[in-house]
C-alpha cells in the first residue's frame, strides 16, 4: 500500500499542520514553543519521516549525532507549520519580535532576495513586509493530485498559499509562466523574493555548481532572467537553534555579470548552510532532483 494512503500518514499530517499548531495559537507564544520542543525531543510525531530524510541526507553529508539531526529536523517541520498558522491567525508579531535581523538591506530598485528552504521560514515574508521590502515571492503552484493523497497537507498548503497572497499583496509570482512577471518586476516597486534551491524541472536549461563538493544542478531559467535585469542580488538565510531561537541574516549586494556566478555564489551559501546544520534543509525528500553524485560517489 502507497505511504501516502497510511493512516499513519494521514494522523501525522493532522496533528503536525493542523491541530498542534492551532493549539499553539491559543497559547502564549512561550508556551507553545514550549509545546513543540517537548514533541519534537520525545519523537513521537514525524518519527519515520524524520528517519527517513536522515537517510536521503546521509548519502550526501556526514551526520556526527544521528539523535540531534532527528530532533532538529522535526522541530524545524513543527515550528513552519506553527508560524504560518500564528501569521493567519494575526499573530506573527509574536514571532518576528523574537527574531534577531542582521544587516536588513534597504529598499531599491532591482533587489532580489535570494534563499534556500532552510529552517522554519514562513515568517521571512512578513517580516520583508515589515521592513518596507514589498515582497514578491515565487512560488510554485499545487498540483491537483496532493488533495487526494494527503489532504490535511494539501489543507496546509492551501494556507500557505493564502498566506503568499496576503504577505505579497496580490503581488506574488506563480511559476511556470511567469517570465514576463519576473522580468517587469525587477523594475517595479518591491521586491523579488526567489527560491533557488528548488529542484530543476525544464530539462536543459540547468546550470551547475559544486555544494559541499557535490556537483549540484541547478534551474537556469531565473538565474539568467535576473542577469539580464541587471539585479542586485542579497542572499538571505534564517538560522535557529536547538531552543527555537532565530536569527535572520543578509549578506552583502552582489550584482553578478553571468548566471553561472550569480549560482555558484549562491551555492557557497548552500554549503555554508548546510555545513552549519543539514537538518534544517527541508528538501532532503527531493535531493536526487538536485545533487548529480553523493557521497559515495565522490570518495
């Protein structure tokens, strides 16, 4: 029988993105934390999957404490689901007034934000929103099939995607098709807010670069966009630690002059990140999409 169509499955998705963080909701923030990280260390909750993303990531990264990786992987899960739920239910200040900002750029005209799906993030957006960036997130839309396999997922989803439209202001940009959007937004007020370690979907246009010693492919299609819009590129990344405590950090504005080095700079970022802590890489699921050999294969 297909996992997806386990009741296991189907319980787990209910309390991780539907009742455990609408309980946070109606708790102090300090409480509801409290919550999560007593789940997150018991183990009950995401056990498998948990289990499962350390053996996707252990064919790339070396994992020293199997136990630590585990636990920081679930509470990393847990929080995202909690943050966003807060954020629709008006309560992000309760979070983004615990997060530490590190050298927050200024608003101009062709910003882009580039990150990576690292730690609990849904808060960034907002907290862009705060800081006058008018954020322009890219996303990817759902597919139709997730509703059938994992609802309470999709559910989740679904609110995630209200949530894009809320922060952005009905700015956001939907991929595939959205070149001509892209391209007018380095332009316009706000900005571009892009994801480039997700996984390669338009076979041949994909760029490579070395993450960790791993050849790595990369999407291609945007990197070149931004190029040709002349962006001022900032990397972005959130850390958390083992207590839930956040920090969010920028690096400096580059202006890179090719795709290849807009993407081999942001691999050094990738690398940086997940040297720092795998666990909090919340694409261990699609690692095969990105990185072209694995450990073993580079020994």
């Amino acid at each position: 029988m297909n996992s997806h169509f386990t009741l296991g499955r189907q319980i787990g998705d209910f309390l991780t993105y539907i009742l455990l963080p609408m309980v946070c909701g109606v708790l102090p923030y300090n409480w509801g934390q409290a919550l999560l990280l007593s789940v997150a260390r018991r183990g009950w909750l995401l056990q498998s999957r948990s289990d499962l993303a350390l053996q996707l990531a252990q064919r790339y990264v070396a994992v020293a404490d199997v136990t630590a990786w585990r636990r920081n992987w679930r509470l990393v899960e847990m929080m995202e689901a909690r943050d966003l739920w807060l954020s629709v239910m008006g309560r992000a200040a309760a979070i983004s007034r615990r997060i530490k900002l590190h050298n927050v750029p200024q608003p101009m005209s062709g910003l882009v934000l580039l990150g990576l799906h690292y730690g609990p993030t849904a808060i960034v957006l907002k907290i862009f929103q705060d800081q006058g960036l008018g954020p322009r997130f890219v996303y990817r839309g759902i597919g139709p099939e997730l509703r059938r396999l994992v609802p309470f997922q999709w559910l989740f989803s679904k609110l995630n995607v209200r949530y894009i439209q809320q922060t952005c202001q009905g700015r956001e940009i939907l991929v595939p098709g959205a070149r001509d959007t892209l391209r007018a937004a380095l332009q316009e007020a706000g900005t571009p807010v892009v994801l480039l370690d997700a996984p390669v979907t338009c076979a041949g246009q994909s760029i490579h670069a070395v993450v960790l010693g791993l050849d790595t492919e990369f999407a291609g299609e945007g990197p070149e966009l931004l190029i040709q819009g002349q962006a001022h590129c900032v990397h972005y990344w959130l850390e958390v630690d083992e207590n839930g405590e956040r920090g969010l950090y920028f690096g400096a504005i580059s202006q890179p002059q090719t795709a290849q080095q807009l993407v081999t700079e942001f691999a050094a970022l990738m690398s940086a990140r997940l040297a720092s802590n795998s666990a909090h890489w919340r694409l261990w699921h699609a690692a095969d999409q990105l990185f072209r050999d694995s450990l073993v294969d580079a020994s």
